[in-house]
C-alpha cells in the first residue's frame, strides 16, 4: 500500500531558514511587503535588512500572499501529486491569511487541505511546520497529523524582546501591549502570544542587558518535567546576542532534541523594527 503523501504549508512570516525548508520539504507562501515605490515579496525580492534601512524614512506595510501565489502554490501541489495537505499560518490576530487560504482552497477544491492559525509568529510557527513536516516524512496519515498540529499548537511557547513599540504600534498589531505604548522610553518589553494568538507584554525590563536574562526565566517559568522537547532561537539584527542566548539556552535546556535558529524576515520587521530577540520552547508528546 502506498504511503499518503501530505504536503506542508506554511508563510514566510514563519521565518523558517531556507536549507531547512527545503530539507523537510516545506511549502512557504510569501506574504507581501507594500512601500512607497511598490509591492515586493517577502524573502523574494525584500529582506529585514531592506525593511530597517526604509523604516528611517518611510512606513512599510504588510498584507497577505497574493491570491495569483496561492493559487500557483495550489497547482504546484497537485502536479506532485497531493490530494492532502496541511497549512499552519500566522495569527490570525496578526493577519488575514488563515481566512484567505481557507477560502481559496475551498474554492480551488483539487486537495483536500487543514488550515491551521499557529497563534503565534516567526519560529513559533515555523518549529511548528518543520515538527509536521517530519512527522509526515515518517509517513504519519493524514487524520492523525491533524491531530498533532493542534496538540503542537497548544504545546509551543515563544518570547521575544523588542527595542521598541513603536512600529508595533504604528502598525495596528500592538494587542493587548497597548498599555505599555506610554511606557519609559528604557524599558524594553518582553512579549508573547496568548492563546487567542495575541501579542502580550509577558514582561518589562529597564534595559538591553537584562533582556536575555528574562528570556532564560520566562522559559524556566513554563518548563515541563519528563517531556522531550525542541528549542528556538530568533533575533531581529542582533545575530551576536542571539547566538550567546542559544549557547546559555542549550546549558539551561541540554536534553533538547533540536534547536532551530532564524533570523525574523522582512514582513514581520515592518511590525517589529531592529534589536529582536526571542527564544521558544515546544514541547512534544512522550
């Protein structure tokens, strides 16, 4: 009997490194970055790096993928060979995506797809997609795939640290943070996702070197006993800092079965600015 082929989905704000999606042969839908001079594609033809330098002198925006680049996505699958996939998007506090790819999947009908909202961002999501991605190379059916996208959902955890609320703010997606936007212009707010998918302040700290510090003891805080589990490291322009949080996340949380490492890609710094860093922790079943 042959295995059933399930296809993994998943949008660029998931912030999954390349080698990496193309190692669990995941599907990435690129959401798209609107400027002054016209609309780019996230991680196609924008990067972080190309959102600090315009937020000096203009204010960027995000949107969903293209109805035309889920619709090519779509027909891709089928030529492979999918009748089944799962999708596992960006909040839907965040973004319209979820709704958008529901629809057009609907309305496309030639594979039968689950669409998932993460509640989360960045490599929240993305440690998601890559944990299912392998899953269904073990060849794990459809049905029970399900099954254990919304257990990971509800078993993955990530904080982060920003510079500054303003893009938050500017953009529409501050969340339940918006009491902090009045804050000391030194505090820096550790944030995270509720499990409605949005943005809270889980802590404040009165300066930058204090921030990985709470991050250590914000994942302490929600350590489970006796569960395997993967850990997750991000920043946003601040690779230094982020590789020491890996090292002292690995003494910390040593029986990790994977760690993923990204940088927060060109969408999600339009929201979020330079000076990011986060760490996650998702915990698997025995």
């Amino acid at each position: 009997m042959l295995r059933e082929k399930v296809a993994i989905i998943t949008d660029s704000c998931a912030d999954v490194p390349e080698e990496l999606a193309e190692k669990y042969h995941l599907f990435v839908l690129p959401m798209q970055i609107v400027c002054e001079d016209g609309v780019y594609r996230d991680g196609i033809d924008m990067t972080s790096e190309d959102i600090y330098k315009r937020l000096e002198k203009e204010t960027p925006k995000s949107s969903t993928p293209s109805g035309a680049d889920v619709e090519d996505l779509l027909q891709e699958l089928v030529r492979q060979g999918y009748k089944k996939a799962i999708a596992v998007l960006l909040a839907g506090g965040l973004s319209g995506t979820v709704n958008q790819v529901r629809l057009l999947a609907e309305e496309f009908g030639g594979i039968e797809i689950a669409v998932y909202d993460s509640k989360q961002a960045s490599i929240g999501i993305g440690g998601i997609a890559i944990q299912a991605a392998k899953y269904a190379e073990e060849g794990m059916e459809f049905e029970e795939l399900k099954e254990k996208v919304e257990r990971l959902i509800e078993r993955t955890k990530v904080f982060f640290s920003i510079d500054t609320l303003k893009y938050l703010k500017r953009g529409g997606r501050i969340g339940k943070a918006a009491a902090l936007a009045g804050t000391l212009l030194d505090i820096k707010p550790v944030m995270s996702f509720d499990e409605d998918g949005e943005i809270y302040a889980a802590a404040k700290v009165r300066s930058r070197k204090g921030v990985e510090k709470r991050l250590l003891q914000l994942m302490e805080d929600v350590k489970r006993e006796g569960c395997p589990y993967n850990l997750m490291v991000a920043d946003g322009g601040a690779a230094e800092e982020r590789e020491a949080l890996e090292e002292k996340l690995k003494e910390r949380f040593p029986d990790y079965q994977a760690i993923y490492r990204t940088k927060i890609g060109a969408a999600l710094s339009v929201h979020l600015g330079p000076g990011l860093l986060g760490a996650g922790i998702q915990y698997l079943e025995n």
